[in-house]
C-alpha cells in the first residue's frame, strides 16, 4: 500500500538536493524546524521521504540555505506534514 501523502519523485529530488546543502552548510534539522515553525519530526519526514514540504516550505527553505528556487509546484494531493 502506498502512502498518498509521499511526495512525488521530483519533489522529493528536490528535497534530497536541499538536504545536501543543509549538510554542507552545517544547518541542523532543529534550526530549520524553528525558522520554518514545523516540528524536527517534521523536517525529518520531508528529507526521509515520507511527506513533502509545501511550496511556501521548500521557498522558505532554499531561502534560509541560499539558493533560489524559480518555481516549486507540488504533485497534486500533497500537503505539508504539521
């Protein structure tokens, strides 16, 4: 059984992309969850896969990691994890 609720594969591309340069830039998932105003569990589940940030999240997100995302669209069905 598939969750609904997983992000599409270019979502989660993206995420796995943003993961690394979190890592790189030495951010811990805790700093992101509070300028984000979401849980850790939460930013843990968007980099494990198992739920996919909103658009407003992942600009939020490129934001605070320095880098641009031109235009982010969720597959449809997908929420952010609260």
């Amino acid at each position: 059984m598939t969750d609904s609720r997983a992000p599409h594969p270019a979502i989660r591309q993206l995420v796995a992309e943003l993961t690394m340069l979190r890592l790189v830039r030495g951010v811990t998932q805790e700093r992101i969850a509070a300028r984000l105003d979401v849980t850790t569990a939460t930013v843990a589940k968007w980099e494990g896969g198992t739920r996919s940030p909103s658009s407003r999240h992942l600009a939020e997100l490129a934001a605070m990691l320095g880098c641009e995302l031109a235009l982010v669209e969720a597959a449809p069905g997908e929420e952010a994890a609260r």
